[in-house]
C-alpha cells in the first residue's frame, strides 16, 4: 500500500468513474431523442471521448497512488491516444456509409452545413 492511497484518492477516482457514466447517460439520452441518424452521431461521439478522457484520468490518479516506485503512471496515455484516433475516422466513415445507403435508396440527403456551399 502506497503513501498516496489514501480514501481521498480513492473519492476522486470514484467520482471521476460518476462523472463518466452521467457524460455516458447524456449520451445515450441524446441517441434517444435526436430525430435521424445524422443527428445521433454526434451526441455518443462527442460523449463517449469525453467519458474515455474522465476514465483516463481516473486510472491515472488509481494507478499512480498504487504505484510502489512513487512516480507518476502514465502508461493509460497510450489507450487515450489511440481512441482519440480512431473515434473521429469511425464517425466519419459510419457517416459516409449512411450517407452512400441514403444515395442508393434514393432518399433525400440531409441538408448541408450552414455557410458551406
């Protein structure tokens, strides 16, 4: 048991996991109540990065106050890095496939981004 492990630590992490499931909960509120699919994809994008950084950084203040050596644990870096990666080129290729699928059934396209032209 390190010196940092205290239950104030432990509070933090707890609260930073309670801060990620509410950020979570908005999201999925959001899938509910947003009316197509174009709408939808933003709200559990934007959330679930935002949810990931929270439980980044709750696993940083874990890890580092179990730490025996006393430094700071920053190996949780590298799965953030990644996510924040991969998470835009997968709403955009989800919204290119939706975007294909509308074309072939010969729906009407959502409305371009205003001052795009």
């Amino acid at each position: 048991m390190s010196l940092l492990d205290t239950p104030w630590t432990q509070a933090v992490v707890a609260l930073l996991l309670l801060l990620s499931g509410g950020v979570v909960l908005i999201a999925a509120s959001g899938l509910w109540r947003l009316p197509d699919f174009f709408s939808r994809m933003h709200a559990p994008a934007l959330a679930s990065t935002l949810g990931a950084w929270i439980v980044t950084f709750a696993s940083i203040v874990h890890f580092t106050a179990h730490a025996e050596e006393g430094g700071l644990a920053l190996h949780v870096w590298l799965i953030i890095i990644v996510l924040s990666i991969t998470a835009p080129v997968t709403t955009m290729v989800l919204a290119r496939a939706a975007l294909f699928r509308r074309r072939q059934a010969g729906d009407p396209l959502p409305p371009p981004l205003a001052g795009r032209r």
